[in-house]
C-alpha cells in the first residue's frame, strides 16, 4: 500500500487546561491538588500569589466569579478535611482579615453539612463575590485565613485519613433539605 493514498496524518484532540473547562469536579480536583501541594511545601505567600495567577492564566476565558468560589469552597474543603483528621483547638475568634472572619466561620460550617446553596449564598452576599481573579489580593488573604487551622497541624501521621474526612465537592445541585439551606 502506498502511504500517499492513505491520510496517516495523526489527529490530536487539542490540550485544554482542567480549569478551561466546564467540569465543576475537574476543576475542584485540579484546586485541591494544587492546594495540599502548596501546603505540603510550605509554600510561601510569594509561591501562593504566583501559583493563583498561574489558575488565573490556565482559566482564560473561563475564569470569573464562580471559579473564585469554587477555589475557596476548595480551600474550605482542605481545611475540613484537616481538621477532622487531626482535631485540634483553634482560636476561631482570629480576625486576619478584619471583617471576614464572621464569613469565614459561617461558610466553613455550610461546607462542612454539604449545604451547597447556604455556602454560595453566604459567598454571594460576601464582599468576596465581585473578584474575578483567583489570585487577587483579598482572596489570597482569605486563603490564608482559611488555611490557619491546617498549618497549625503536624502533616505528619493525617494524609491517611485525610481523605475520608474530605467534604463533598461543590455540585452547582440544590441537593440539600430546606432546614439545612436556612442554617
């Protein structure tokens, strides 16, 4: 058979970034990855705003008001998971972002009951809600407020259970009951 009768040329389906696309779990996986690296390094908060702008470029034209939310419904999600799998006292009465921390507390305990449209209400009457960077400056200083409780705890001995401790991605469903949406 002669090769120039036969089109061999390979067709590659073109790269498209998690977080370009419309997958709510992808993106949230992709999040959390980057997350417990961070963590996991130590990383600074130079290595943090130079990662967000990373997700912000990575987002193109996707990126706006609701990837914002999904990473810090991420970031919430870590904390839990962390907290539960090593439970320690925390000073919940911390104010590293003035205001927020009574956002803070509230949309930790909707992600935490997997009350997804209480915590997207709580973020959409935030002051949070209008960014449309992940890496903007407000949201990296609600990020560290957020991961005060997992930096308070050794990594040593929790990945194991990490996981089963883990709260429910965001869904974008109202799956939860009505007493639990108004709490």
């Amino acid at each position: 058979m002669n090769k120039e009768s036969h089109d061999y040329a390979e067709v590659r389906p073109q790269f498209v970034h998690p977080l370009a696309r419309n997958d709510r779990y992808l993106i949230q996986e992709f999040m959390l990855t980057k997350i417990i690296l961070l963590v996991a390094r130590d990383a600074d908060e130079s290595e943090w705003a130079f990662e967000l702008e990373l997700m912000d470029t990575n987002l193109g034209d996707a990126r706006g008001r609701e990837h914002i939310f999904l990473f810090a419904y991420t970031v919430a999600r870590y904390c839990l998971a962390v907290a539960h799998a090593q439970p320690i006292e925390v000073d919940h009465n911390s104010t590293t972002t003035g205001a927020g921390s009574p956002f803070v507390n509230e949309f930790l305990v909707a992600v935490d009951a997997g009350a997804f449209i209480r915590a997207l209400s709580l973020w959409e009457t935030s002051g949070f809600s209008s960014e449309t960077d992940v890496s903007a400056p407000v949201i990296r200083r609600l990020t560290f407020e957020l991961l005060r409780v997992p930096a308070a705890i050794s990594s040593q001995g929790f990945a194991t259970s990490f996981a089963d401790f883990l709260p429910a991605p965001y869904s974008g469903q109202g799956s939860e009951t009505a007493s639990t949406a108004g709490s």
